[in-house]
C-alpha cells in the first residue's frame, strides 16, 4: 500500500518496493519524517516541493539498493556489509546516504582491483 501524501488538497501515493515487492515507503518516511504534519487518517500533508523531495528521494535509495545488490553479486554479500560499515557510509544525512554509499562502493572496487 502507498505512502499518501496530501498536496494542496490532491491525495498523491508514494511506493518504495524491495526485490520481493514488498512496499516499504512507510516504513521509510514514517521513520525519517520527524514532525512531518498528517491527517487522522495518517495522510501525510505537504507542500509540492516536500512531496517532489520524497520522491526523489525514494528513487535515489531504490537505485542504491540496486547497486549495493550488485556489488554483493560481485564480491559477496558478507564482503559488501562490512566494507559498507566500516566505511560508515551511511553515517551521513539522510539525503547524502546514497551518493556516499556508491562513492565507497565505487571505492571497493578500486581496493580490490589492486
């Protein structure tokens, strides 16, 4: 079921799928959207740039969880989590964290072919 987004009276879904299709937009914005104003029905309102950002933002993670799947294709999956750890990819703002996380991916790959 979609994340609905209230913008400017027009109700609007967001998606965000695994590789199992499983939809996990909710779970994705409802725990990084801190004061983030809803309706009782739990629609979130928001201004058509608030929305343009999520949606964007929903995109960008889905292509790096794309890449990081690639990668643990390439090297293993072990491998991958815990040069994505130690590297603290993710210890950034929530907007950095996929252009971090092909960055030190990026960088793997430069480890590995030496």
């Amino acid at each position: 079921m979609a994340t609905t987004f209230i913008v400017n009276g027009q109700v609007k879904g967001l998606e965000m799928r695994d590789e199992n299709g499983i939809d996990w937009s909710a779970d994705f914005i409802g725990n990084t959207a801190h004061g983030m104003s809803h309706d009782d029905e739990g629609n979130y309102i928001a201004t058509e740039e608030d929305y343009q950002w999520w949606k964007d933002m929903i995109a960008a993670y889905q292509e790096m969880e794309s890449v990081i799947e690639q990668y643990k294709e390439k090297y293993g999956s072990d491998e991958v989590d815990e040069w994505l750890q130690k590297s603290a990819a993710f210890d950034v703002d929530l907007e950095d964290q996929p252009n971090s996380v092909k960055h030190e991916l990026a960088a793997m790959d430069e480890e590995y072919a030496e």
